[in-house]
C-alpha cells in the first residue's frame, strides 16, 4: 500500500503466522498494489471520510493485482470500518453494516492492550 507515487509505503505479508509487516529497504514484487494518488486521497479512506466503494469510483487509488485478492481486501476494510467507527459513522461509508462477532469495546480493548 502506497500513499501518492513517491510518498510513504507499508508492505504486508500474509503467511502461517498470521499478517506481518515486511521491512525492506528495496521493492518486494507484490500479488496486490494498491497506490493512493495523494496523501490526501489515502487520508480520507483510511481515516473513514470516505469509503472505499466511494474512493474507488472516484479514481483516488489504483489497484494492481488479481481482482479476487482485490475484493478480499476491500471485504476485510469494510469489516474492519464497521468495528472501528460508530454506527453513525459507518452508516455512511459502507453499503451494508457487517454482523458483528464480538463487541466493538472488545475490538478496542484487545487492539489497545495488544492481546
């Protein structure tokens, strides 16, 4: 994931261990790239402004990769912004709320003390 052309990166990897972050000072070759147009593109769908449904039509990232792996991502974004976000939030971005397995006090307890 790159926010504008020449701007920050993060690259993940998903393996047996779970999801872990690759350092690297070269480019790894990647199944999936997604590359923002701007900063401020990146800080709109990841701060929940917009949704990615919303960013995607109105051409503020690219998507490189197998459309599968693309469509995975975007299920566990949406996922992810029905927990993180009040329903008041969430209502506006995403198209459907997603059925919940644990309560949202759970989520932020368990991301704040790293459990």
């Amino acid at each position: 994931m790159k926010a504008s052309f020449n701007g920050p990166s993060v690259t993940l990897a998903r393996g047996d261990d779970g999801i872990r972050m690759i350092k690297s000072s070269g480019r790894p070759r990647a199944d999936m790239t997604v590359t923002f147009r701007s900063i401020d593109a990146a800080f709109l769908v990841l701060s929940g402004r917009i949704g990615v449904a919303q960013a995607y039509a109105q051409h503020r990232f690219l998507l490189s990769g197998s459309i599968f792996d693309c469509m995975t991502l975007v299920h566990c974004v949406d996922v992810i912004e029905g927990y993180l976000f009040p329903r008041f939030i969430a209502g506006k971005i995403l198209k459907r709320f997603p059925q919940k397995e644990c309560s949202t006090v759970f989520v932020y307890c368990q991301a704040l003390l790293g459990g």
